[in-house]
C-alpha cells in the first residue's frame, strides 16, 4: 500500500501542497475560533495557557501529527475553562465558534474559486489551474469539517452544543457506557462513514459554486 503522501505527490504535486496547508490551516483557525469565543464569553484560559496563536505545532498535538502523516488528516485542541463563563449557554457558543470560522472560511474560497475561474482566464499555466486547485481543496475541506464537527457524537463539538442544550443528552453520554458506545461511534464514523461525509461535502462544494458562478454577469 502506497503512503497517501507519495500517492498524491506524484499524482498532483500542487494538490497535496494544498491539502497540507489547508489541514494544518484550518485546523488552527478553528481551535483559535474557540479560543476567541471562550474569551469573549469570560474563560481568559486561552489566553494564560499560550493558545492564542497562529503557530500549529501549539494546537496539534503529537499524536495527531502522527495521525496527519499516516492518514492525512489530524485534529487540534483549545483547553478551556467553563467554569469561568459568563452565560448559561456559552459552551454552546464556544462549541460552535471552531466550526463556524470552518464556515467562513468555506465561503470565502468557494467565491475565491467563483471569481477566479471567471475573471483569471488570461492568467497561463501553471498559475491559473494551481490557484483553483488551492481554492477548490479549501472550500472542499473546510465544508468536510463542518459537517464532522456538527455531529452530535463526542468529543465532536455538535455534541457539546447539544449536550449545552439538553441534559438528558449531556448525561447521556458522561456515563461510562456513554463514553464507550460514543468512542464506538466515533471511530466507526471517522474510519467508516467518512467516505460519505466526503460525497455529501462534495455535493455542497459544488452546488455553492455552481450557485455562485449562476449569480456572475
């Protein structure tokens, strides 16, 4: 079995460039999202515990670079406090803030890609077709995230905002059969389901740009 990373160097040196940075990229601005909010909503634990920065080698973890390089994708994390928050349902906001900046981030390369295959067609090669690669792998990822994120299966943050919002929920998965059936879950989706949420991510990524390139004159 070829190394993902061999793989796509020599299928498309320029995608996997892209892949890399938008991984490590978005990643980083999502656990920044969180961090931001948490701050906003009181928890100034972000900002004693040296998280606040752009630097990814402070929000990936060494087992999760180790996962990047064998699978190529990884995750991060932002140390909060709750107990410093001011409102009932700021763990929610906390929560949805890392898949938000996903959103945002979606959104300004699907019109990034909008704009640029209409309007850079007099740019040669290779710059043209490498630009909409950089933008296409963005959209395409960030919407990937969101939507794993958003599912309600922990230590995902759709079930910390579900788990803000309901109780029941929240004690749900706090019991230690909870925490098993949800790890279960968990890597089922991860290692099984992914492949769905990829077709689903793709479908969005290009609706959104077909959308966006039916509203150009």
């Amino acid at each position: 079995m070829n190394w993902w990373v061999s793989a796509a160097y020599q299928n498309d040196p320029v995608l996997l460039g892209s892949w890399i940075i938008w991984v490590v990229g978005a990643i980083t601005l999502h656990e920044l999202g969180h961090g931001w909010m948490a701050i906003r909503c009181g928890d100034d634990y972000p900002i004693h515990s040296g998280h606040m920065t752009l630097n990814p080698l402070v929000h990936i973890p060494p087992m999760a670079w180790l996962m990047f390089a064998l699978f190529g994708i990884t995750w991060g994390q932002m140390p909060v406090n709750p107990s410093n928050f001011n409102g009932r349902y700021d763990d929610a906001k906390v929560a949805f803030a890392g898949p938000l900046v996903n959103i945002l981030l979606f959104l300004l390369c699907a019109a990034g890609h909008v704009l640029w295959v209409r309007y850079a067609t007099g740019v040669g090669d290779p710059v043209y077709p490498n630009v909409e690669t950089f933008l296409f792998v963005g959209a395409m990822l960030n919407c990937v995230l969101v939507i794993f994120n958003l599912l309600p299966i922990p230590p995902l943050d759709g079930a910390r905002i579900l788990s803000n919002f309901s109780s029941g929920f929240a004690r749900l998965w706090q019991s230690e059969q909870g925490a098993v059936f949800g790890l279960m879950i968990f890597a089922a989706i991860f290692f099984v389901g992914a492949s769905k949420i990829w077709s689903v991510a793709r479908e969005i990524t290009w609706t959104m740009l077909r959308f966006g390139e039916s509203l150009l004159p």
